[in-house]
C-alpha cells in the first residue's frame, strides 16, 4: 500500500484530476480519495498536479522516503561495525 498526500485544484467544471506517479505499473488498485477544502490557499492549476522528484531524479514518495531513511540507518550501521566505538553519539 502505498499512501500519497497532495494539493490539488477541482475546476470550475467540478472535475477533479490527479495525476500522480506510483511504483505500480499495469495493475488494478483500489482508491481512497478523502476530499477535505482549503480556506485561503491559491493552487495553480500547473503547480498543482506537478510531482516531486529528489536529487537523483527520482518521484519522491512515502515509499521512496522510507527506503533512503532506512538504507541511512543501514550505513550508520555497517560504519559503526567498522570504526570502532562510533556510534554517530557526541559523548
């Protein structure tokens, strides 16, 4: 499962439209739109359906996120094995 959050803009013809990448490719997926508006906040109808991609990139996602925080404490972890008494503390 894999959760997104974003801003989007409903036109003035009641449509809504999202366009969003996933890791999920040809396949069916249930979807769960929760509708919740914004008082005092202008979206651009560019600006709005735009991804977010990071320093390599990549779609940054719940996922992706996940994974880079994860593969960090995995190196904090294989560098303390081999530097002796390190573990990233100040004392």
């Amino acid at each position: 499962m894999e959760t997104i959050k974003l801003l989007a803009h409903i036109g003035t013809d009641g449509i809504l439209q999202i366009q969003t990448p996933t890791d999920f490719k040809d396949k069916s997926v249930e979807v769960l739109l929760v509708v919740q508006p914004l008082d005092n906040i202008k979206i651009s109808p560019k600006e709005e359906s735009l991804p977010k991609y990071n320093a390599w990139g990549k779609p940054t996602t719940k996922t992706t996120i996940q994974e880079a925080i994860n593969r960090m404490q995995q190196l904090r972890q294989e560098v303390a094995a081999i530097i002796p008494h390190w573990g990233g503390d100040t004392e």
